[in-house]
C-alpha cells in the first residue's frame, strides 16, 4: 500500500486536530483555570514590580561585548573591526578615542547607535570598546 503526500498531510493535521482537542476536553474547574490564568501583570504609574526589573549597577565591557557586539565584531560582519585584531582597529584608532565612541554611541556607516543595544549607557559602550581594543 503506497501512501500519497496528500494523504499523509491529511493525516498528520488529523492527528493533530484529534490532539488538541483531547487537551481542551477536559473541563474541570482546574484545567479551565489553568488554561485561563494571566500570563502577565499590569502596574500602574508609581506601583513597582514584586522584585527589580534591570540588574544593578553597570555591566561589564566583557558582557556588553557578548551580548550585543560579538554579533558582527566577532566575525567581521560589513566590515566591522574584529575584536582583538589590530589591521581591523589602526585607522579607526588613529582618529581618536573620542571619534571612536561618537561612531559607537550615535552610529557609523553600517553600525547603528549603540551596536542596538539602545538600554546600554554610553560607559557601557565605551566599557565593550575598550574590552575590543585590550591587548593591541
């Protein structure tokens, strides 16, 4: 018996159909709750959340570098300078530590402003320049 892709289709999306709906047959008061509960929570202004909603105090050059630059200064991507690689970093280092985080916080060519990590500060970008450029 050779069976058609059509029919498997059929029979994959019924399998599924028959599925869910055996999740949903049961209507006790605690699945029906279960089902419905919230999936979030509002504040109002002035009202805070139960604990804090940001980690304290200013990351690291080494953590802003792995969460947000590494993307495209890890490989070069559009021509971005590889972190720890001294040809990529000379021209852009010989225009000064000052024009480089301007590029950096506001925006260069193919990078967007902060490398789009727009909660970083500008110490913060400056933290994952400086953690880039170490050794060279």
């Amino acid at each position: 018996m050779e069976l058609s892709l059509r029919q498997l289709m059929v029979a994959a999306v019924a399998a599924i159909t028959f599925a869910g709906s055996a999740v949903a047959a049961d209507m006790s008061d605690e699945a029906i709750a279960e089902r419905i509960q919230p999936v979030g929570s509002v504040y109002l202004e002035g009202e805070a959340p139960a604990g804090p909603a940001v980690a304290a105090g200013p990351r690291s050059g080494d953590t802003v570098y792995g969460t947000f630059c590494v993307a495209c200064h890890g490989a070069g991507v559009m021509g971005a300078p590889k972190k720890g690689d001294a040809a990529d970093w000379e021209a852009r280092l010989a225009k000064g530590n000052d024009v480089l985080a301007d590029h950096a916080i506001n925006g260069f060519n193919a990078m967007p402003a902060k490398g789009s990590c727009m909660d970083c500060s500008d110490d913060e970008i400056i933290a994952a320049i400086d953690h880039m450029i170490e050794g060279l």
